[in-house]
C-alpha cells in the first residue's frame, strides 16, 4: 500500500488557514488549464474553519463546482448536514452559481439518493477531494467492516444502512470514486484522532487508510501524537 505524504501543523487554526490557502491556490490551477474546479466537501470542525476563511481568498467564482463525500439522511436543513454547514459558511459569502452547488439529496433516503446523485458527478476526475477520519479509522461514511466500494467497477455513491454512527442511513461516494480526483487531502486534527493515525502509521487496513494510500494527510499536533520533526511553513 502506498504511503501518504504527511503535512504537519502546530495547531488546527493554522492548518485551516493553510488548507484554506491551497484549496485557493488549486481552484486558480484548475480553472486556468480546464475552465473549472471540482471540489469535493467534508464535514467537520477543521474544514468549517476553512470554509469560513476561503471566501476571502477564492476567486472566479463562476467555475467552482462544488460536490459531497457523504451526508446524512436528514432534512435539508438539519443543523447535522454537511450541506447545511457549507451553506452557512462558504456559500454564505462566495457567489458560487447555485446549479454548481451540488449537495446530495440525502432526504429522500439512501437508495433514492445515491441513485440520484450518481447522475449529478462529473464525467472527469474532480481536481480536490476533501475528507476526514473519524476515531475507528473511517472517512466519508466508509466504515471498518461494511461496502466500502473499493473494486474499480463499485458503484460511484452508496446507500449505507447501520452506520455505528448516528444517524443509521447515510449516502456515501465509494471508495473508488474518492479516488478518482488529482489531489485528495485527509483533514486530520485533536487527540482523539491520534490512536487512529498511529494505527494508520503501522499499517492497519483502515478505510482512510486505504482511501489515502499515495495522497495527503495534513494534521496538527494534537491528531499526530508523537513528537514532529518540523512543521510544514
């Protein structure tokens, strides 16, 4: 399995004010050698933190198409829904085109939903993903014994049923599909993630380990647990 590339930052702000500046950096790339930048959202406190930066550093954004690792099945407008706090902070002050908001439909249930939102992805590999891991090693809602979808021909988004996670449905992109994209970055911080990325370390078949093989984790101290080396400038 390949390694990650591991980036490490002494705190949670500061790695959210530098995801913040790469996710820009990336979406000039992008639009500049394809016309468009396809990024794909996670949930969670450091990616809100960044979210809550970007607007002030994005720009053009007529050509961000913005896409969903998992969601909950919830009402659209659950406090709990990725979607929900993307809204309030990135959309909140980006003028993203509403028809390149693409949340997942996850109020109409996982089979309805992962159907519908199979026909909303990009033919193309997206330019960024985005994920996190939660303390028993999973990401987007890919959790240690269930489908993951890791076979090339698994379906691109998945129905998931009795997540160890409330609530019990959820939608999921599979695992193959998180992998066809030009960067993905794992968004990793706090203590309680450390146990998890010491077991990632030594080899442990974790989904986000196997999601991540190749990519890039960024973590602040707290989530790497060990002394650091140096810190990424």
């Amino acid at each position: 399995m390949n390694v990650p590339v591991w980036h490490l930052y002494p705190d949670a702000g500061q790695l959210a004010e530098r995801l913040a500046a790469a996710i820009a950096r990336m979406a000039v790339e992008a639009i500049a050698a394809r016309g468009a930048f396809h990024l794909v959202l996670a949930g969670g406190h450091t990616p809100k933190a960044a979210y809550e930066v970007l607007p002030r550093l994005g720009a053009s954004w007529q050509h961000w198409h913005l896409y969903y690792g998992d969601e909950r099945c919830l009402a659209p407008d659950d406090l709990e829904r990725n979607s929900r706090l993307v809204q309030d902070t990135l959309l909140a002050k980006s003028p993203i085109p509403t028809r390149q908001h693409h949340p997942i439909p996850a109020e109409l249930g996982a089979e309805a939903a992962a159907t519908a939102y199979t026909h909303l992805l990009p033919a193309q590999r997206f330019d960024l993903v985005l994920l996190g891991m939660g303390e028993d090693g999973h990401c987007a809602s890919l959790f240690p014994g269930q489908e993951q979808g890791f076979a090339p021909d698994a379906p691109a988004v998945l129905p998931v049923h009795h997540s160890p996670k409330p609530p019990a449905d959820r939608v999921s992109l599979s695992a193959a599909r998180l992998r066809q994209t030009r960067a993905l970055f794992f968004v990793i911080t706090g203590a309680a993630k450390a146990p998890a990325i010491q077991r990632w370390r030594v080899g442990e078949d974790l989904p986000a380990a196997r999601v991540g093989a190749g990519f890039d984790v960024w973590l602040d101290a707290a989530a790497w647990g060990a002394p650091a080396v140096r810190y990424e400038t």
